[in-house]
C-alpha cells in the first residue's frame, strides 16, 4: 500500500514540476512517412499528412489481438487530417479433450468444472463473433497539437457463444488526455503474450473502463500516466445456505485510481513499467445499517524486452486486494469483495498474478509464442473448499502470414483450476484461426 502511495506521489510530483507543456516532451512522430503498400487511398492527397499515417501506425501499446492500422484512408487536402477504417474478420475452430470449458472461442480457467464433468469432456466448436470493425481519426491542430478519436466493436454482444454487436472502445485523445471508453491505465497492453484465443492468460491483466487519463511523456524514455476510472466492482454475497442476508451490493461511490511510470528504449520496442491501482469499494452492511467501505490496491511490474529482432519476452506480476475485476479469470466472479468471518462485514481478498510469454520470429512472416500464467486467491473470509484457489494456463501456438493480411494460425492450450480443498479440473483444446485484416 505504501509503495502505491508513493507511486502516485511520484507521478503527480514529477508532472507538477513542468509549469507549461513545453516542460514535457511529446511524442515525435516522422512527417515523411510513407503510405505502406498495402493501404487504400479512398481521397485526399496522399503525399501530405505523413505523421498523421505515423500515429496510425503506431502500435507501440496494442495487445497483440487489438486491430493494428487501418486499411482504408480517407486524407484531406492540407494533410491536417486523416480517417482509417479497419478491422479484421477472424474466424476460430477448436476441439477439446480431456475436459471442455463452455466459454465459446474463448479459454477461462475459472469455469473448468471440478470435479471433471464426464458430460463435458469434449466438444468440437467453431466461432467469428471476435471479428471486429473500427474507426479511427487523427489529425492535428495548431492550439491543441495532435487529437484521436476512437470507435471500436466486435459481434460478442449477445455473450460468448452470440454475435450482437458490442461496443469495445470508443474514446477521444487530445495531447496527453484520454477521455472516454478505454483500456484501463492498469493494463499493460504491449505486455501481453501473442495468443489465438481472445480472452488470454488467466493472470493477464484486462479491463475497459470509462475513465479520463492524464499520460505525459518525460523525455525519449520516461514516460507515466494517472487515471481517474469508473469502478465496476464484483462482490460475492452468497453462501452455501443461500444469499447472506446481512450484507447487499450498492453503487460505487469512489472512482478507481490507476497509475503508472514507464522506462521504456530502443525505439520503444522494450520497456519496462510499475503500475499502481487504489480502489474503495463500498457495500451495505444489514446488520448495522451503514453503507461500508473497504480499501482495493494493487502492484504490478509489467513490460516486454527484444533481447534480439526475432525474439521478444513478455512478462506482468501483480499483488494485492480487492483487484478481481481487472484479472482476466477472476472478472465476474466477486473477487473484489468477500463475506468476512463477522456477519455484516466483507473484506478484499488477496490475490496474486503473474505472466510469462516468449515469442519467436522464424522469418518475418512466421513465428511462434508461447506463455505460463496463474491467477491465484489467497483463502481469507468465508471462502469454502470448493471455491477457486488459483488457475493456471498453458498456450502455445504458431502464426503464418500466407499473404500481408492474411493470417493462419494454430495453438494448444491447458488449463487447470484448483480449489481450497485440493480438487482439481483441468481442460485441454486444440485451436485452429484463420484471420484477414483490412
């Protein structure tokens, strides 16, 4: 808690020492950027607007299943202003054995059943609803320098085996202020492991909130951020008896505090960050009558190094309380606050989590990746024998590049999740993909 604390302080400190935006240092981007091949000019000049195309393509902080840049252009005449629309169609087949999870395409550690559910031992499952589409506008203006605005959206809306359209991000970016739907300032993007599967790792972090974000850039290599974010928070009120009738789930009344310092080099390629997350989590405590408050923080050291151009090492770790709703096992599934041992009263569990990923490039349309991960709830309050302990995931998977834009690729994945009584369940899947881009 305290090295939160002085986390936050640092970040504050060191951006109250520039007096004026000429302190700080923005990003450069090249203004002779060439329009690569592979895009498609629909209007506009095409020889203007060079570090426009730059920010476009520029996925120095996208996870690896993000859109990267627009295939369709649209620039004005002066270069002030340009519009991509993009997206990929993605399509996945799997078939799982020795144990299945009923998560669609996706791969939740969480929801393996324990004990092994002979109904449920395989499955042969295809799925597109990860396809996505997205808008994205970029230009610049002499009083505000550089602004983005951002519209993206997949077909997951009608849950994982559905395809309603849902709304992913959608968020505006003028100089160093994010305003709108966005990945949160806790999550590492660039830090995650290349995976076939959309939901990722069990101890990876990921979440989208609304937030507004204050993100600074210090010098070439020293760059931090603050937010202040809309907590969603998931609280579990049941018991083995039934809901527990002393204590009931209310608004959030407090906003979540996210910050983090980044050192990053050659180029942006590797870098290495320490985030902070403060949460105050509120409930209704029945017994006294009271609305009550407990505190959520957690620590985590992220980052990605390319020790070599072919070979690139990703890893994130975290510790703290009350943090479930950012982890990718535990969102949903009331890990941000527990019945304690007094009625009336819950409290933040601890957690822990950790990722490690390497990914290697054969050639530069071929490559390889493959990560660990664990989630893990350390026992405290009310939790039961049955309830989740820790999960741990394996993901190995190789990418080809058939043609640019086209992309094949085919993975194994393992899962296991463990309870407090020792119990285990564990799945095992075979995912095959086949992705455009566009």
């Amino acid at each position: 808690m305290n090295l939160f604390k002085t986390l936050i302080a640092a970040v504050v400190a060191v951006a109250a020492t520039a007096p004026t935006a000429s302190a700080l240092k923005p990003k450069e981007y090249p203004d002779t950027l060439m329009i690569p091949q592979r895009a498609v000019v629909v209007s506009g000049d095409e020889t203007k607007g060079g570090s426009l195309m730059a920010i476009l393509y520029d996925t120095s902080d996208l996870h690896f299943t993000d859109p990267s840049a627009p295939r369709f252009l649209f620039l004005d005449r002066q270069g002030k202003v340009a519009l991509g629309i993009g997206g990929y169609v993605k399509g996945t087949v799997q078939y799982d054995f020795g144990g299945s999870i009923n998560d669609g395409a996706s791969f939740i550690t969480y929801d393996i059943p324990v004990p092994m559910n002979p109904a449920q031992r395989n499955q042969f499952y295809g799925n597109a609803n990860h396809s996505t589409i997205f808008l994205q506008l970029v230009g610049h203006s002499d009083k505000f320098g550089y602004y983005q605005m951002y519209i993206q959206t997949n077909f997951s809306g009608d849950g994982a085996t559905g395809y309603g359209l849902k709304l992913k991000q959608a968020y505006l970016k003028v100089g160093y202020v994010t305003v709108g739907l966005a990945n949160s300032t806790f999550v590492d993007g660039a830090a995650g492991t290349p995976t076939i599967e959309d939901q990722g790792p069990a101890g990876e972090m990921s979440r989208k909130n609304i937030l507004v974000r204050y993100a600074p850039r210090f010098s070439d290599h020293l760059s931090g951020a603050i937010g202040v974010e809309v907590p969603q928070a998931s609280l579990t009120i049941n018991t083995p008896e039934g809901t527990d009738p002393t204590v009931a789930k209310i608004n959030q009344r407090v906003p979540d505090i996210p910050a983090y310092v980044q050192y990053e080099w050659d180029g942006g390629k590797s870098h290495v960050r320490l985030s902070g997350l403060f949460r105050d989590l509120s409930y209704r405590n029945l017994v006294s009558g009271q609305n009550s408050f407990r505190a959520g923080w957690a620590i985590e050291l992220s980052g990605k190094i390319m020790p070599t151009p072919a070979l690139s090492l990703f890893y994130q770790g975290a510790y703290g309380q009350g943090y479930g709703s950012y982890l990718n096992d535990l969102d949903g599934h009331g890990m941000d606050l527990i019945q304690s041992s007094v009625p009336g009263k819950m409290t933040a569990p601890r957690l822990a989590n950790f990722e490690l990923g390497v990914r290697y490039d054969f050639r530069p349309n071929i490559f390889m990746a493959a990560t660990y991960s664990q989630a893990r709830v350390l026992r405290q309050g009310t939790l039961g024998g049955s309830d989740y302990r820790y999960g741990q995931y394996l993901s190995v998977s190789g990418f080809w590049d058939i043609v640019p834009d086209l992309r094949v690729g085919l993975s194994y994945l393992r899962g296991n999740r463990a309870n407090f009584d020792r119990s285990h369940g564990h799945a095992n899947s075979v995912m095959g993909m086949l992705q455009y881009s566009f």
